[in-house]
C-alpha cells in the first residue's frame, strides 16, 4: 500500500480552528478516498466540511490532512502551538521535506 508523511491536525476539539496537530506516516486505500493512521480510518468531506478535510469513520471527528510544507508552516492559521512528529516519519520529514537533517532529533516543532 502506498504511504506518506502528512500532516494531521484534529479539528473536533474544545475549539475547532485549532487542534493538536501531528506529522505522521499515512496509508491510503486501494481507491485513495480513505487514509489510515494509527488505527483510524479517515474519509473525504468532499467540500462539506469548514476547516476541515476529513472525518474519521468512527468518532466522525473532523480533521485537517494535507501534504507537509518545505518550509513548516502547516497549521492552518500560522499558530505556534507544537506539532509533534512520529518516530517512523521523522527521519523523512527532516531529510526529505523539510532538508534539515540537523533536526533529526527534533521530535516535535513550533513554525
């Protein structure tokens, strides 16, 4: 199954404009319309939703998912809250999107 490192922020949360936000490991489905991550499956909105991207298929949570920035600036509004980074995605996220393997280490970050 293809894979890719994304960024994913829970918009469901006690202010929906702003959630905790992480880069992690994606896979997709045979067709593309769903991804999974960490044990959850995430589905389209397909327009319908504000702020929003995805939904996950149990919780109906709402999150935003996207391709990661070169230079870091993913959350939505420029918030410099952190944004962690999975153990299994940090080396390709330092080396090859972001080109700071001096960051290795880093295991989360504020843009």
């Amino acid at each position: 199954m293809k894979t890719r490192i994304m960024y994913i922020e829970n918009k469901s949360g006690e202010n929906d404009l702003i959630g905790d936000a992480r880069i992690g490991r994606v896979t997709f489905s045979k067709t593309g319309k769903s991804i999974h991550y960490n044990g959850k499956t995430f589905q389209t909105l397909s327009g319908r939703g504000f702020k929003a991207n995805y939904f996950d298929v149990e919780t109906g949570e709402h999150y935003w998912i996207s391709g990661c920035k070169k230079d870091g600036s993913d959350r939505l509004y420029g918030e410099r809250l952190p944004i962690h980074i999975d153990e299994d995605a940090r080396e390709g996220y330092w080396t090859e999107i972001r080109n700071l393997p001096s960051n290795l280490d880093k295991k989360s970050y504020k843009w």
